[in-house]
C-alpha cells in the first residue's frame, strides 16, 4: 500500500468535499461542480501536491530527491492553479459574455445574423491566491497527519 499516494488522494478528496459547504456559507451557488468540478476554496490540486509534499518531508526528510521532487510538483501545480488556469477562466467569462454583446449589436445592425452557441466555455478552472493557499494550509496538514500517524503505527 502507497501511503503517500494515498496521502495526497485523501487531501484532494478532503478540499474536494469541503468546497460545498464554503461555498453555502459564503451565500455562493452550488452544484455537482462543487465535488467534481476545479476552481473554488480549498484548491483540490493544491492540497494534494502539499499533503504529498508533506508526507515526504516528514517521512524521508527534506534533503531527498523524494521531497524535491514533491516540492517541485508543489509549486507547479500552485503556479499554473493561480496563473495560467485562473487566467484561462477569466477569458472564459469574456467569450461566454461575447454572445450577448454581438446580439447587441446585431439588434441595431439588421443585417448581421448571428447564431448563438449552444454550449458555455466552464468559467470556473483555476483559483484565487487565497484559495490555494487554504488547499496548501489542508494538504501540508492532512500530510503531517498521515506522516505522523504512520510511524506510530
């Protein structure tokens, strides 16, 4: 049995199910998105890389290629949760208000037809600084606790 797989996997499914619940008490809607869906608070990704991470400082110690490599995967998919999928998501938004505006402006412009997509990008990919850092806070937790928890047994 890999414990740190199963470390890392218990903290995703740990950020995964208190989305719902955050998101109710935030007054934000809510849907099957909140437990399969990215994006929202606690980042899933986040928490995942950091209880692996964790795990393996703990476990191995922090001067072994298995916790560089931990840490390494850590602050990639920290990165791209803040960056490049956040950013993918705000262009989303955009192009899904796109359809509005050309029915705009086609209402005073007869002659411009226009045919409306029938399906939405997804809007909400990527996460907020705050929010990958509640999945790390859970994750560097779950990690220590699993780390922990091994060795006494």
């Amino acid at each position: 049995m890999n414990q740190a797989l199963i470390t890392a996997l218990t903290a995703v499914g740990t950020a995964q199910l208190l989305k719902r619940p955050i998101r109710i008490w935030r007054n934000q809607d809510t849907g099957p998105q909140d437990l399969l869906g990215s994006g929202g608070m606690p980042s899933a990704h986040s928490s995942g890389a950091a209880a692996l991470a964790s795990f393996t400082a703990l476990r191995y110690g922090i001067r072994t290629p298995e916790f560089a490599i931990a840490a390494m995967l850590g602050i990639i998919v920290m990165y791209d949760a803040m960056n490049l999928r956040r950013h993918t998501g705000e262009i989303a938004i955009q192009v899904n208000d796109l359809d509005s505006h050309v029915e705009a402006l086609a209402g005073h412009h007869p002659d411009i037809h226009h045919k409306r997509r029938k399906q939405e990008l997804e809007e909400r990919i990527g996460h907020q600084p705050e929010e990958v850092l509640g999945g790390a806070l859970l994750g560097t937790a779950i990690g220590a606790a699993s780390a922990l928890f091994i060795r006494h047994t």
